[in-house]
C-alpha cells in the first residue's frame, strides 16, 4: 500500500532513537524514548514543502508530534509542513 | 437514505483494521483500533475537494477525526478537507 | 410562537432517533441516543444558507450541537451553518 | 438609572420561563430554567445591529450568555450581536 | 501618582454595590458583590476610545474584567476598550 | 551583562511593593505582594514602541505579566507592549 | 550531525545556570533551574531572523520554550523566533 500525503503534509518513517545506553545495557520498550527523527518517505503536492524537503531526506519534529498511521506493519507518521523543525545531514 | 456532504466535507465508510492478531487470534471488541481509513462514499459541492478526491478513493485519517453517523445501520463518518491527511493506493 | 434565526442560523426540529431495539425492545429514556438529524424549520436571511437549505430539507448534525430552545413545547435547535454536516435524502 | 450599550450590544430584559407545571404545581426556585428570550430595552449605536432588532423585540439566547448587570433591582443581560441567535413573533 | 492608559485603556474608579440589604443589614466583606460599575479617571489615548468616554463618565463592565491596580492606597481597574459594555447615566 | 529586547518587548526592572504595613510591620516573604510597576531598563528596536516609552519610564503591567529572567543577580522582566497596560508619573 | 532549522526556527546551545551557589556548594540536579539562555548555533532560512541573530550570538528565551534534540550526545534547543525575548552582551 502507497500513501500519498495532501497539500503540505509529509509522510515519515521516524528513526527509533538508541536502544542501548551508552555501556551496551538494552533498554526495555518503556523506557524507550519518543523518535524526534525520521526519513521522508513521500510528500505532499504543495510547492513550498516540495522545496524543503525531498523523499530520502532526514527531518527533526517535535515528540508526539504528526498522526502515527500502520502501513503494511511499519509505523509511519504523518506530519504537517509547520511540524518540521529542521533538517538533518547525518 | 443517502447522505450529501455540505461543503468541503466529505462523506467516508471506515475500513475496520485486522480483528485477527498475526497468529490468528480473534481480537475482541474493546481491543480492537480505533479506523484510520475508509472509503470515500460521497463528496461535498466545493471544487477544491472534488478535485482532490473521488468516491471509491481510500483516504487516511486521524482516529476519532470527523463525525459519526448512522446510516441504515452503517457507521459512517463526515470528514472535513483539513482531516484528509493522505490518499491510498492499496 | 415563530422563530426566525438571525444570520446564517438555521431553525431545525430534532428527527429522534429510534426508540426501539431492532427485536421491538423500547428503550428507556436514558438509553435513548442524541438525534443527530433533524427537519428545517426556518432559515436566517443570509443568502448563502438560503441556497443551501430549505424549510422541510433534512439535515445532519453532530451530536449536541446547536443551542436548544423551547418553542410551545417542543425542543427544537439553532445551528449555524458551520454546524451542518449534509443534506439527507430520505 | 439608564445604560445606554457600546457597540453592537444589546440590552435585553430577559422573560423568565414558567415557574408553573402544567399540572399548576409552583416551582421552587433551583428547579427554574435559565431564561432564554428577553425584550429589548436598549441596542448599541452599530448599525447593523440597529437594523438588526428595535427597543420591544423579543430576542433568543443561549442559556448563561451575555452578562447579568443590576438596574434598579432589575436583571438584564448585555449581549453582543453574535449571542443573538433568533428573533420570535409571540 | 498619576496613570496614563495606554492605547484603548480606560482607567476607572470601581462604584462598589450596596454594602447594606434593603432592610438595612450592613453586609460583610465576604458577601459583598464585585463591582460592575466604575467612574472613568483617564483614557488613553486610542482616539476611538476617546470619543466613547470621558472623565467622569460611568461605564458598565464585567465582574472581575480588567486589571485591578492600587494608586495611593485606591483600588481601581485598568479595563480594554472590549470590556466596556455600556455607558450609565445616573 | 546587557540584554536588548527584540522587536517590540521592554526590559523593567520591577518597583516592589510596600514590604511594611501601614503600622510598620515588616512583611514576611510569603505575604509580599507581586509586583505591578517597573522601571524601563531597555526598549525593543519597534518604532512604535520607542514613541510609546524610554528608559527610566514608569510602566504598570498585569501581575505575574512578561517573562521573568535573572541578569547579574537581580530579577528582572521582559514584557511585550501589549502588556503595558499604563505609564506612571510618580 | 548538522541541523539546519527550518524558516525562522533557530537552533540554539542552552547555557546552563550556574550549578554553585554564592557560598560554594554544589546544587544537585533537582534544584538546578532552567537555562533562559543559549547560543546560537544555526539559524533558518528566514531573512528577518537572519538579521536579528547570528551564530555565536546569545539569545534570551522563557524557561521550558522551544524543543529539545539531542543531537550527538547534546542537548540543543529549536526556537521559533517569536519566542527569542532579547539578545545578550556578555
């Protein structure tokens, strides 16, 4: 299944933070922390974020932020242009 | 009955998600997700809308967005434009 | 007594919601569900309401929307036009 | 004392609701309604709102709006435009 | 001290409602009502504002609308032109 | 450390109120009564601003109005014009 | 990694209040205060925000604004640039 964002919306797939600490301990689910990052995977057909952003790029949100959405078992979020916080170069 | 949406509104039969788990455990009813998808059945008069989506097109949604109504025994919900947030190809 | 709505405001009778259970059970009043439909009664001298609803169309709301006001016993509504999901045909 | 109201603001006395059953038992007076219609007495200098409703008309609130101000012993409500949701013809 | 408004700010001195019951109980403090009612001391100087009210003026406001400020041991209100609600005439 | 307000905000160095009764009494900590006057520290580079007040100004704001912030051990705010409710002439 | 904030956002290095109080001792994390300033590390695309701050400038904002990245091990604050109160001149 393909999803097409509308107008300036953005489809993410986020970047699970580290789930080790620092000395190799694996943390548990719950003390997991919430991805600020995420890969773009498709954007929308406005022009202004088309500009911003492209398919493959790495962007920075707030936690929480952007409509968490099940996609062929992967979850994905679903973000608004003005929920972008900044771009990444890894 | 049938239903015409006012507007830019759009008129959208849910896809209930997967009642079965992997393993194929029926899910009961208070562990089942909320929709985040369905089935354009009507849409409203407003031009922009028209153009961006059609009956028989899957939209994605935020859960509990819109408005409930019953319709001949259907749970079907009222979508305003600002709550599509992306289009499906299944 | 005759109400005429102010504006964009639209007069509506509540169409009650069925009473009984489909196996003939009549359910109590607190079980009764929210109408969510309701007949027009009058609409306010904006232009754009006028086209778009007439006295004796069907229109659906959401639950507890409006204001409810007591006009010679009955419980009728005030919406504004936002508050008009769409039109039924019955 | 008079109170002449700023803007597109009314001055309303509002008619309190039975206070009778129909059955004629008196109630007491927590088990009143909140009025819901009052008299004109003064509307503001804007002159939408003068085209809109004269001294002696008869407006439609929802219950609690406005602001209950004390004249000479009386309660009135001051209520701006928006809050005047119907006229009625008694 | 003197206090100068600033923009569509009016200065007023609270009128505070009767402190005796009509049979001449004189209330405590814990029963007596917020004022309502206020004497203008300064306008600022927004020339809308200006030709509303003048010194000495009575205007109508909400109860506990506006900022309460002491000037020499006086409690008075600095109220926005919007918390006006009508003019008195004693 | 100097700091320069941005745009249209102000930098006041808060005039605490009385810290001893009208008898002489002196207030403990817990009594002491927010501040409602300051001094203009510094003004933001908005014209509009700059007609409306200098430095060494005497400003009234609401309690608990602006931003806190700790330059070089004293307490002082930074307020956005709009939180100018008046000027004072002591 | 590099973050390149997006629009009139700008990504800034919290400086961190001093740990010590006047007479030497060391306070523990709990009782630690907010950082109300940073320095700027990169700034948006923006034009207006660009001529406002540049990096290595040090910014004023309210406790708790913004959003926190970790970014390389760091914590680095994203502002919008309504939320920079002042800058700064150590």
């Amino acid at each position: 299944m393909r999803l097409k964002p509308v107008d300036d919306r953005i489809l993410v797939e986020p970047i699970e933070p580290e789930t080790r600490t620092p000395s190799g301990i694996v943390l548990p689910d719950a003390a997991k922390e919430q991805p600020q990052m995420g890969k773009v995977v498709e954007v929308g057909t406005d022009e202004e974020v088309q500009k911003l952003v492209r398919p493959g790029d790495v962007v920075v949100f707030a936690k929480f932020s952007g409509t968490v959405v099940k996609v062929d078992g992967r979850e994905l979020r679903i973000l608004s242009r003005s929920e972008i916080l900044a771009t990444a170069e890894l």
